[in-house]
C-alpha cells in the first residue's frame, strides 16, 4: 500500500505543474504584430489603397479617418513599408502602415486582408489624434474603438499633433522608435514646467466621461524631429479641439498647480543684464470664496528657487538688497504669465482647464452642485485675484 505522506507529496506536485505550466493559449511574439503607435488623421487614401481599388480591393466606406499603425520591430529588407526607420541591420526599427475609412474596427480588420501576422496593441504605447480631425469629431468618437477594445491597454499616452499625426510617428533617426521616444519625453516634466503631466487613455476617459473641458499636450514635428511644444484645449461637451495654449501659456498655468515642479523664469536686471531663476520648491494655495449667488478665487502661489545665470559684467557677488529686486522682478513675471493664461481661458475661449473647479468642488459643494452643469460658462465671469511670491535661497555655486 502507497503510504499517505507518498500520496500527498505526488499530488502536491501535479498542482505545482499545473500551475506553473503556463499559459495555453499564448502565442509566439514572432508570429504577431505588435503595433506600439496609433495615428489618427483626417481620412486620405494612401497610393496603395487607390491602386487597390482600381483593382476593385475596395468595400463600402467613406475615408473619414486615416489610421497610422506603428509596428514594431519593423521589416526585414526583402519586404517594404510605407514608412519605416533603418534597414541597416537587416530588419527596421519600426514600420508605419496606414489605412483609411469611417470605422475604426473596419479599418483594423483591413489590416487582416494584407498582413500575414495579426495586430496586436497590448504594447501600445502612444495614441496620437492630429488636431485637424479633433476639430472635425469629438475625441470620444475617434476613441470609441479604443476604449472599447480589450486588446488595448488603457495606460497608454495620448498626444495631439500640430501638424500630421503620420508625421509625429515618423523619425529620421534610425535607431529611435517614434512611440517609444514620445513616452520618454513626458519624463522630463520634472525639468520645465512647459510639459503637462502625462494623460493615459484611461484618464481621459474619465474627463470626457465627467463632461469637463481639459487640455491635452501638443507636439509638433520638423524633418523627422518632435517636440512638445503648448497644449490643446477640449470642450467638455463636444470633445473637440477649440483652441491651442503656448508655452509661455503653460508656464502661467504651472503656477496654479502645486502639482507641477521645476521650470524657469528669465528677465533682465536693471543693467539690462539676462538674469535666470530656476523653481525648486512652490506651494499653490487656490482659495474659493463664495458670497450669495458670487463666486470668487484668489491664488496664493510662493516658490523657492535658485539664481542659477546672472550675465553682470564684471561679475558681482549677488546678495542682499540686489537679491531682493530680483525676487520682485521674477514674481512680477510669474504673475503676467498668470494674467495672460487666465485671460486666454476666461476671456478667449471661456473654460477651465486649470481645474479651479476641483477647488470649489472640495471646499464649497453645494454651491458645485448648483454650477457644475454649466460650469465653464460661469468660470469665464469669475472674479480671480492672485499673488506670487519667489524667493532665492541660493545665487549658485558659482559665487560661493
């Protein structure tokens, strides 16, 4: 007879097998096609789509949109692309193919009929919507398919482009993924003030959900090369773009966020010398006030920073009453980038997308209840007052 202790050790192991035995219904990463980058432009047919249907390979449809994939590694040398990074060692970085319609799951079942692999987007990385088609439909129909799709992951970034969103997902450099080098720019928002915080797929779902106007990052493109560069503005009704801010703009809006770290301000002293303060440390203080039916903000803003260039020549030790005009100087220019971002969003396109809102919402919630239907109607007649204090608590190494 097999003793129990016997028994007991084989059954134990047959459930670590089946446990550790994997998944059954994976597939070979060789076998599939992982698109990292999703381009969407307003709809024009490629010159394969119109040799094809010359051919009569064409279905019932309207080119409403243009679909960018950007698959990842690309081609080997023998096959081609439309657009793609370097052959040089044998196979490209990447591949851009593109397809057009009026149905974002038609358009990626097309892909079907002329890829031997299936599209996958459980890697995607970057979903870039040019500001062209934003103008034409709301954001909540180009992504419909999207947010739909469970192949999909939801933290992926979403980008609005100047320009062609084709053109911000091709690069000239052949070792640079186009999808790959975006994501990586968001991480620079700890240097510059000028980059808003990352919006994944999931957290504009949320905001178009909530029916609140909100901003998206711009980049633009140049032969090959992006940058960001100001954001869109997204009524929150419509989801469509109805405006643009600079980065100047976003520099005044990061001093209403306590969120936003570092950044830089430059003036001239009163030699008419470049003088630079970088922000280390800033707390922002957003005070609704609420009187009757009148609502009121004021914004309480103090930032420590470092005088990090001062062009005097000769050169001079800073301290003292020179350190303290300079604190002046740089808040008095804080607070005109304040003004001129407030004005933009009361007086030219009336929303709030510097989430003053969150602040009435906490601190005075029945009165939000009253006017959060109509709320960014209301914000463009608000009364918003606002003081910066900077302070320099260290001129640098240099002069130490």
């Amino acid at each position: 007879m097999i003793p129990f202790r016997i028994l007991l050790r084989v059954a134990s192991a047959l459930c670590i097998l089946l446990l550790i035995s994997g998944c059954w219904s994976s597939r070979e990463i060789e076998d599939l096609s992982l698109y990292v980058g999703l381009g969407i432009d307003v709809g024009k047919e490629t010159a394969f789509e119109k040799d094809i249907a010359e051919q009569g390979g064409t279905y019932p449809k309207k080119n409403y949109v243009t679909a960018t994939v950007q698959i990842a590694p690309g081609f080997t040398n023998s096959q081609s692309s439309q657009q793609s990074g370097s052959p040089s060692s044998g196979k490209t970085s990447y591949s851009n193919e593109q397809l057009s319609g009026d149905s974002m799951l038609q358009i990626f079942r097309q892909f079907a009929l002329r890829r031997d692999r299936p599209l996958i987007g459980h890697h995607l990385k970057v979903i870039v919507v040019s500001k062209d088609i934003a103008k034409k439909y709301g954001l909540d129909q180009l992504l419909d398919f999207v947010l739909r799709d469970n192949d999909i992951r939801p933290n992926c970034l979403v980008l609005i482009s100047h320009h062609s969103a084709l053109d911000v997902l091709t690069s000239q450099d052949p070792s640079r993924i186009p999808a790959f080098y975006l994501t990586g720019i968001t991480n620079n928002s700890y240097l510059s003030n000028k980059i808003l915080d990352p919006v994944l797929l999931s957290k504009l779902d949320a905001q178009m959900q909530s029916g609140s106007s909100f901003l998206l990052q711009n980049v633009l493109n140049s032969h090959g090369e992006d940058k960001f560069s100001g954001g869109s503005i997204f009524d929150g009704k419509t989801t469509k773009f109805i405006g643009e801010l600079s980065q100047t703009d976003l520099e005044g809006l990061s001093w209403l966020n306590s969120k936003k770290k570092g950044g830089v301000l430059k003036t001239h002293n009163k030699q008419g010398f470049t003088v630079v303060y970088e922000i280390k440390k800033k707390k922002v203080k957003i005070i609704p006030k609420v009187v009757g039916n009148d609502i009121s903000f004021h914004v309480k803003t103090e930032s420590e920073g470092w005088l990090m260039e001062d062009w005097r020549s000769p050169e001079e030790e800073e301290k003292g009453e020179y350190l303290r005009e300079l604190e002046k100087d740089f808040a008095e220019l804080a607070e005109q980038q304040i003004r001129q971002v407030l004005y933009k969003l009361q007086h030219t396109y009336k929303v709030d997308v510097a989430d003053f809102r969150d602040s009435l919402r906490i601190k005075e919630p029945k009165t939000w209840k009253k006017v959060k239907d109509d709320w960014d109607k209301i914000f463009s007649t608000v009364p918003i007052t606002y003081e910066v204090k900077t302070t320099i608590t260290n001129p640098g190494s240099s002069t130490e």
